[in-house]
C-alpha cells in the first residue's frame, strides 16, 4: 500500500514536472498554438505570451485565415484557459480587439463559406451534423470594420460574445453601423441568441434597442464609371430623360435571393427594434419620422414586418407595413392604412423639409405598394390626404404658406430598369381646385415615347383664388373675381421624331377681375408713381415714373422701330393675346421637352410690365402666381397702347437705365424719337440681359452683337414690320456708343 501512495505521488511529480517545463517555455507554447490553429486553417501570429497554472495569456494576437487574405483578426488580450492533463483547452476570454475586412458581401461570403466547408470536417465524425462545442468563450470589447466596395462600410462597435455551454450563445454590440453613398443604418444596442444547425449558426431571437435609417438626397445618384447603366448627359434631350440601368434587375433578384435566404436560414420567428427613426437629409435640409416600433415575424413561407408611431393619439394609428415572400412566386408587398395623426405624433419637427406647425398638421391615408416576383417591375397606387398642412420655405413664399386641405390619389408604375414610367389617374385636390394629370414614359431602342396631359375642369375663379394659399397670393388674395376657369393642356412625342410632336394648350379663361385692394388699384399707374428699383452696382433706390414725370416719354415720340424690335425680340403677338400667349406656351413646351428640361419660357410684355409694376425680383412660386393675376388686371384695365408706353418706361435698358428716354441718351446722345431701326433694334436686344456690356472703350459694338441685331432686322422685315427699302438701310448701320449717327457697315446688304 506505502509502494503504490510512492509510485502514485513520483508518478505526479513526473507529470507536474513535464508539465512546468512545457508551460515555463514560452516560445513552445507559441509554437504549439501557431501548429494547432494552422491545422484549422488559421494563420496565427502571438507577440507575447504568459504562461501560468492552467492558462495561457496571449497579448498582441493577429490572425488571419488560409485562403481569405482580406479578413484579419487583431486582439488585445487573449486568456486561455487549459486542462492539466493532456493541455486540452478549456475556455477562451477574449478583451479588445479589431476585425476588418474588405470586399464586395458577396466576396466575403463565398470566401468564408469556401474556407468552412474546407476546416469544417475536422475533427468530426460527422461533418454535416452539428455538434454543440466544448468550449466556453467570451468576447468583449471588440470592434469590426468591413469595407464593402463603392463607399459602402459595416461598423461594429463593442462586439461582445459569450458561449457558456450552459445555454444559447448570446451575441451583442453597443453600435453597429451599415453605411453607403446615399443611404446609412444606424443601431444601437443590439442582442441576440445564437442557434447551431444544419445550415451553420442562426439567430434565435434578435432585438435592437434603438436603430436610425437615413436616406441622404443627392448622394449615390450617379453610377460609378464601370457601371452598365445610361445616365443622361447635359445635351441628351427627351431620350435622356428615361436612362436605362439594365444592372438594376439582376441586383434586386440577387438582394431579394439573399434576403429570402437569410430569413428562412438565420432569422428568429420574432425580431424587434424598440425604437426606429425614418431620416431624409439633403445639403441644408432634414426630415426624420418617429420613434416607431419595428416588429418582424417570419413563418414558413413570408416575412412580414409592420411599423407603428410609439406616440399615441386620436384616430386610427398610421401603420406601415409589409410582406416578403420566401418563395420567388409571389411580388414583394408595401402597405400604408391609417390616420389622421399630427406630424408632431409622427416625431416630425417644426422646421424639417420647411414644416410649420406639425403639432397641428395630419396625414391620414392608404397606399399599396408592389414589387413583382423576379423584381423587373413595381406598381404603386392610393391616396394621401393633408389637413392645416404648414410650410415654411423661401423659394416659395416669403411667409408661412398654410394649405388647409390637400389630397393626392393616383397610380404609378414602372419597370425596375428606368425603361417605362407611368402616372395614371393622378389627382390633386386643394380645396374646391382639382388638377387631373397623366405621364408616361417608354423607351424602345434608341427613342423615349412621351405622353403627358394636364386638365383642369371648369371651376369658378373665386373658388380657385380662395383655395390657393394667401401667402402665395398677398394682395392678390383680396380681389374679387367672376366667372371660370378651365385648362387642358398635352403633349405626345417620340424622341426620334421630334418634328411630328404634337402639343395642346387649351387655356378657358372667362375670369374677370370685379374689385381690387387700393395697393394694387392700377389707375395710380395714369399719373406719376415712385417705384424701387436696383440702381448702379445693385444698390435700391426709389424713382419716379408714369405719366407726367421727368423721364416719362409718351407713346408718340417714341421712335416707331422700336415697337417692332420689341415685337420681335419679345412678344411677337403682343397685339393679338390678352396677357398669355398660347401659342408661345406651345412653343416653350416643345423646346422643353426637345432638351429634356426647362430652357424656355413664354413671358409677354403685359407679364413682364406687371413684373416690373407690383413684384420684387426675387423668384419664388408666389411671384409666379401674382404675376398671372396681375398681368389679367392690366390687360382688363389698359389698352394694348398704354402697356406698350408703360412698359418702354419703366423696363430696364442698362445698367440703372430706366425707360426708352434715358437709355436713348445714354446710348446714342438722342432722343427715342430719333432712334434709327439699328438703334432702336441694339436697344431691345439688351433686355434679356440689361447690364451686359456689348460696345469696348473705344464704343465699338462687338461683332457678335451687331450680327445679332441684323438678324433681328431680316425677322423683322420678314413678318412685314420693315419695308425692303428700311432694313437694307438698317444693314448699312453700325451702332456706336455716344453717337447719335451709325457708321456704315461692312456687310454687304442682304434683303
């Protein structure tokens, strides 16, 4: 009994004795791990390592894996516990690190799939059963960046892990943080439990505290350079309004198979985030809906999540929500019910996007949304309807616009690849006004199909004056009106036939004006009246003009060349229109939609004298407005021969030249009766852009002006304003600053 207690402690001090001089040696220690961890394909490199009575410190640890060079593993601090008796490793406590990684999701993916399934089976008896393992390990403290490509990142921050065999593993994060040109998901407090199966590790519940989603405008809108999409280029007209991206298609049946993947093999039954924000940003501008309530439920053949307002209040809650299919037979689902709720219960703030008063203001409506099953196609149709809507926003209105009832419904649809677009049914509703509207958009080939229409059913005039917001009208919004107001207006053209586009513009304007507030009465205009005016260098000063006032120049001494070089250069049916010009509307629209954007208006002298009469320079929707209402009250109060004479007064010649007399002398030392047809047609070419010099120091006029005003010249002879005999006269004329007499031309006379 003595010789086996003799043989049993000799036997342990052997052992112990082995035992301690392995662990005394670093460096073998070292060695032994970099074996171990490379027969698992695991490159590992230790800078320094403590050895201990069952454990192992290693400090400073960088490892990367066999056949995935762009994933690397740095760690602060690695603490291993081991086994006295055949050194079997125990536990792993892991405190700090970093993880990064590089490449597209799909290249880490299959390069972290190829290196599982390589290392997956040893050490298995089994390899496609899974098995729980055997050793306990915690994480804490680490962060994990990846680079995915085209600006797009995955941050994690204060990634924590713990397997203690004696329940699910259980995954977290402080911040994880997903963000690409244009969009970015941010989430804060994120949990997990952690399942083993025969598709590798799953979650078995997830729920995120907090997350933001914000969509930044005017990032990520251009296709790299390698990319196979069409971008429009600044001269592509209509056929660049409609670029193709046929890469688009392929991306959302690529994403749609990942997420019907990942949902079916990884996600729980439930998933929550507590709290989720909406964002829009743009330069200067932010938007942001919530907190709301995010809740995903997946079964055995859909995904559906829903989004609830965490804020309660009266009427019927404003849920969205939706439905993936996991099967690739049935189309991706969006749907919005409810309402109405105030902005304010939405987490809306005053001054986002320019609202006012949200705590007042509410959405309610219903809308559907559908994405077909192989992505190549989407349809979206509902309504939305506002109440007390408030805005705030200068390139409109200088003060709070309030709209106390708006409403849209409509249909849209579209192919996923930008070739097809199409708005049916469109409808807006602001107060008693309705505007109906379509727009469809197909390419085939090389050419854009377009179709658009606009119609305004008969309404009376004081109904559609008293439903336009008074910020948008000032004065405007106390006259008084009579009788109707109709619109329909179209336009049909194919790109690669522009000559045969067809444009309708049928404009019913029966209203007219019954009473005006003293401000805007027009009869003041009969007698002299100061009036605000940018002088030399942009500074305001207030002049005096109209009829009886020093500069004023009545119709009669005014030089007869220089209405038909208006007549010409600005408003060529000026004597056949009463404030809009059809005709020039048509022609601005087919200019507009030849370049694809807006290039041209379709501005009269009445539009313009009314500009010059009543409005500020500064250009916002509500100038617009007033401008149309005021033009009709100068029409309906003024003969075609007192707006010409009120307009060649008071409109801007030069820089702070005021009126057809001062700019006479300061440009030919004569009197506008005496104005020559080369004068009187330099003159009304500079109006477009009064303050650009045209004559050099010496008063020479450039060549390039003098060649644009000989055309103008032949328009005019040509519509029969000039008689043969004046432009080939004209023709001989060159205008010369200071000079009341032109020299003569080079230019051979041309008839």
């Amino acid at each position: 009994m003595q010789k086996r207690w003799i043989w049993t402690i000799a036997g342990g001090l052997v052992v112990l004795g082995v035992l301690g001089a392995v662990l005394a040696a670093p460096a073998l220690a070292r060695r032994a791990l970099a074996t171990r961890a490379r027969a698992r394909g695991v490159v590992l490199f230790v800078e320094q390592v403590e050895v201990g009575l069952g454990r192992l410190g290693l400090h400073r640890v960088r490892l990367t894996l066999e056949g995935v060079p762009s994933f690397e593993v740095r760690l602060d601090q690695v603490d291993l516990g081991v086994s006295l008796w055949g050194l079997g490793l125990e536990q792993v406590d892991v405190r700090g690190g970093h993880i990064a990684g590089s490449g597209t999701r799909e290249e880490i993916v299959e390069r972290l799939s190829a290196w599982r399934e390589r290392h997956r089976s040893k050490g298995r008896a089994d390899p496609n059963k899974p098995t729980k393992g055997s050793i306990r390990i915690t994480v804490g403290g680490a962060d994990a960046r990846f680079e995915l490509g085209e600006g797009e990142e995955l941050k994690v921050s204060r990634l924590a892990f713990e397997d203690l065999l004696t329940g699910p593993a259980r995954l977290g994060a402080d911040r994880v943080t997903l963000s690409r040109p244009g969009s970015s998901v941010d989430a804060a407090g994120f949990e997990a439990e952690l399942a083993s199966g025969a598709a590798g590790i799953a979650l078995a519940s997830a729920r995120i505290a907090e997350m933001r989603v914000s969509l930044h405008l005017g990032e990520g809108t251009h296709a790299p350079a390698d990319s196979p999409s069409t971008p429009p280029a600044d001269d592509a007209g209509l056929a660049g309004s409609l670029p193709l991206h046929p890469d688009r298609v392929p991306r959302i049946r690529s994403t749609l198979a990942l997420v019907r993947r990942l949902a079916r093999e990884k996600l729980p039954a439930e998933v929550t985030v507590e709290r989720l924000w909406l964002g829009v940003e743009s330069d200067s501008e932010q938007l942001s809906v919530g907190p709301s309530r995010l809740s995903i439920a997946r079964t055995d053949t859909a995904m559906d999540w829903s989004l609830v307002p965490l804020e309660k209040g009266g009427g019927t809650p404003l849920e969205l929500g939706g439905r993936v299919p996991l099967g690739d037979a049935e189309p991706v689902t969006i749907r919005l019910r409810g309402g109405p709720v105030t902005f304010s219960q939405l987490g809306v703030k005053d001054g986002d996007f320019g609202l006012a008063g949200v705590a007042g203001s509410s959405l309610e409506g219903q809308a559907d949304v559908k994405l077909e099953p192989d992505g190549a196609g989407f349809a979206a149709s509902g309504s939305l309807g506002l109440e007390s809507l408030a805005l705030r926003v200068d390139r409109l209105a200088k003060e709070t616009i309030l709209v106390p009832r708006l409403s849209v419904r409509g249909t849209l649809r579209g192919a996923s690849d930008g070739s097809s677009f199409a708005l049916e049914g469109a409808e807006l509703s602001i107060g008693q006004a309705r505007f109906d509207g379509r727009l469809q958009l197909e390419r085939h080939g090389e050419s854009v199909l377009l179709d658009a229409g606009l119609r305004a059913p008969l309404v009376s005039c004081q109904a559609l004056l008293d439903s336009a917001p008074r910020a948008l009208l000032g004065a405007v919004a106390d006259m008084q009106w009579s009788g109707t107001f109709s619109l329909d207006a179209a336009v049909r053209a194919d790109s690669s036939a522009l000559a045969k586009m067809a444009v309708l513009w049928k404009f019913d304007n029966g209203c007219r004006i019954t009473a005006v507030p003293a401000e805007l009465d027009p009869e003041r205009f009969r007698a002299p009246f100061p009036l605000e005016v940018l002088g030399p260098g942009g500074v305001p000063q207030t002049l005096e003009f109209g009829p009886g006032s020093p500069q004023f120049v009545p119709i009669d001494d005014i030089s007869p060349f220089v209405e038909a070089a208006l007549l010409v250069t600005e408003d060529g049916r000026f004597h056949r229109h009463h404030g809009f010009d059809d005709r020039a509307i048509e022609s601005a629209i087919r200019d507009n939609v030849r370049a694809g954007r807006f290039v041209r208006g379709a501005s009269t002298l009445s539009m313009q004298l009314a500009k010059n009469l009543y409005l500020s320079r500064t250009k916002t929707l509500s100038r617009k407005l007033q401008e149309a209402a005021l033009t009709m009250l100068l029409e309906q109060n003024f003969s075609k021969r007192e707006i010409l004479e009120l307009y060649l007064n008071v409109v801007e010649f030069g820089p702070g030249i005021y009126g057809i007399g001062p700019a006479a002398a300061y440009y030919f030392g004569k009197p506008a009766r005496d104005l020559s047809p080369a004068q009187a047609f330099f003159i009304a070419s500079v109006l477009p852009s009064p303050t650009v010099r045209h004559f050099d120091e010496q008063g020479n006029l450039s060549a390039s002006r003098l060649r644009h005003v000989h055309s103008l010249l032949r328009i005019s002879h040509e519509r029969g304003r000039l008689s043969a005999d004046e432009l080939a006269a004209a023709l001989t004329e060159v205008p010369h600053f200071g000079r009341g007499e032109s020299q003569p031309s080079e230019e051979t006379p041309v008839p």
